[in-house]
C-alpha cells in the first residue's frame, strides 16, 4: 500500500466521497430547522464548510471527480426525498 500512496492522494473517489459528505451535511442542516432542532442545523453547517474547503483544496490541485458516479446521484435523488418528505 504504501508504494500506491501517490497513486491514492490523486484518486478521484476523494473528490466524490467529499461532495457526498457535503451534500449530507446540508441536507441534514435544513432537516433539522425544519423539525424545530435549530441548536443542529450550525453544527451541521460549520462541518459542511470544512469539508468544503478541504474538497476545493484538492479541486484546486487538479483533482477530478468521479464521471458518470451511480452512488453520488442515487445519494443526491436520496437526500432530495428525504428533504421533500
């Protein structure tokens, strides 16, 4: 493993695995003002904006995310119902 380690810190998949994090920890902000658990939706947020920046970071060194990635898009159609419910 340790002679793929450059290999892996270019990998694509952080990029996904990193949106996905994003996306959830908004969907589950909004979820919690929604049902009246205001004290959440920060804490949800604060976690969402390190990621985030983390995610542009690796973006910014020409990290590519995943093309065509069945998971994230069933994640996304996921969070929107669970949102809508």
């Amino acid at each position: 493993m340790n002679r793929r380690n450059k290999e892996l810190s270019e990998h694509p998949v952080q990029i996904a695995i990193l949106e996905e994090a994003v996306l959830q920890l908004k969907t589950f902000s909004e979820y919690a003002t929604s049902i009246d658990r205001n004290e959440l939706a920060p804490i949800f947020e604060r976690e969402s904006r390190k990621i985030g920046e983390l995610l542009e970071g690796k973006k910014r060194t020409g990290i590519k995310g995943l093309k065509n990635d069945k998971v994230f898009e069933e994640i996304k159609r996921n969070l929107l119902s669970f949102t809508n419910a």
